[in-house]
C-alpha cells in the first residue's frame, strides 16, 4: 500500500508552535500518513553560535511528542556538507520507493522556486504543497507561472499522479518567525506563548540563545 510522506525542511532554530500547528494542519487536510519534520545542516553564514544541529534535532522530537504522525527526519543532519532539497528527496525515493512525497514549503519558497538547485528535478521526486505566508501572494516571483505550468486545482486533482504537482492549501497564517523568536529569548522573555513547555524548558537548560 502507498504510504503518503508529507517532507517539512527548514532550519528548526528553534522549532516554535507556528511550525507544529502547520505540520498539523498540513497533514490531516492532506490526509497524508505522516509528515516528517527534517531540520537541514545550517550553512556557516546562518548558524546561531552555540546551538548545534543534535540541539534543533532534540527540540523538534520534544515540541512532536504528542503527535504520532509527525516525525523527526534526521536525513540532512547525517550528511556532511550542504544539504539540497534534490538530494535529499532522491534519497528518500531511494530508500522508499513505494512511498508518496509530499514537500511543505511556504509561498515565499514558491515565490524563488526557480532559483533552487535543480527545481525541475524536485518536482520528479514529489509533490509541492504550498502554505499561505504573510506578505507573500501567488502573483509574486515564480509562482503564477509554476502554478500554471504544475497547479492542481485540488487534492483529488494532485494524487491522481505520483508527482509533479503543486497544491496550494488554505492553511490559517501564524505570524510567528525563529529569527523573532530568537530576539525574545536574548532579552529574557519567556516566549510561553509561541514555544512547547518542553522546548522551552530544553532551552533554558541548556542555556541556548542567550545575549
């Protein structure tokens, strides 16, 4: 049987409740088995000092615990060097054939798609479902031609082929960001509201993102 296999990359530092509450929506509007949140390896100019990748790895097993079908996809943080979406989706076809793709990106992805390594290719190993972002439209940047080249007009329309397509989900928008986040836990603040108690609590006791 087809196992469908929703792929959420991003840098995860930390991972905050925007996040989860998109994996979430994502997953059970797509009916999908599960959705694998796969922190990729931080390039040098990006890396917040002091927080490593085993760091963002454990905070996102800690902020899924309560939900079954969402994972920890370690598969970029295992590789040495940079990680490509490309590569990391030709591995996972490798490595489970029998599976179904389904790649998680925000509008502003959308918006630069073309400027990704090889965006043809990802297309050949996956699908793309896209979440509504603030400040970012499908009439901006690559997205009206993508859409009109691989648009589904709906989720029946996108699994009646193995990939290719590009879904984009009515997802309610939460304006929360990492780098924001960040900012908070420099200063001091609490950040209760957009954080998990048990990420919260891991960040403190490991005094992650001081000043």
């Amino acid at each position: 049987m087809t196992k469908h296999i929703g792929i959420f990359g991003g840098t995860f530092n930390p991972v905050h409740n925007g996040h989860i509450a998109s994996a979430r929506f994502v997953q059970q509007h797509c009916a999908l088995d599960e959705v694998r949140l796969m922190p990729c390896q931080l390039p040098p100019h990006r890396a917040t000092p002091g927080v490593s990748g085993e760091q963002r790895a454990a905070m996102v097993q800690l902020a899924i615990a309560a939900y079954p079908q969402l994972k920890l996809e370690r598969l970029e943080l295992d590789k040495t060097g940079p990680s490509y979406t490309v590569d990391s989706l030709r591995l996972l076809r490798e490595r489970e054939p029998h599976s179904r793709l389904y790649f998680i990106i925000g509008m502003d992805s959308l918006c630069y798609f073309c400027s990704w390594k090889d965006w043809q290719s990802i297309l050949q190993y996956a699908h793309l479902l896209v979440c509504q972002r603030p400040g970012y439209s499908a009439e901006q940047g690559d997205a009206p031609a993508l859409l009109q080249h691989y648009g589904a007009a709906n989720l029946a329309a996108l699994q009646q082929v193995n990939c290719g397509r590009i879904l984009l989900l009515n997802n309610p928008v939460i304006n929360l960001s990492a780098s924001g986040i960040r900012q908070q836990l420099q200063q001091g603040l609490a950040c209760s509201d957009t954080l998990d108690p048990a990420v919260l609590n891991y960040i403190q006791s490991q005094q992650l993102y001081q000043a």
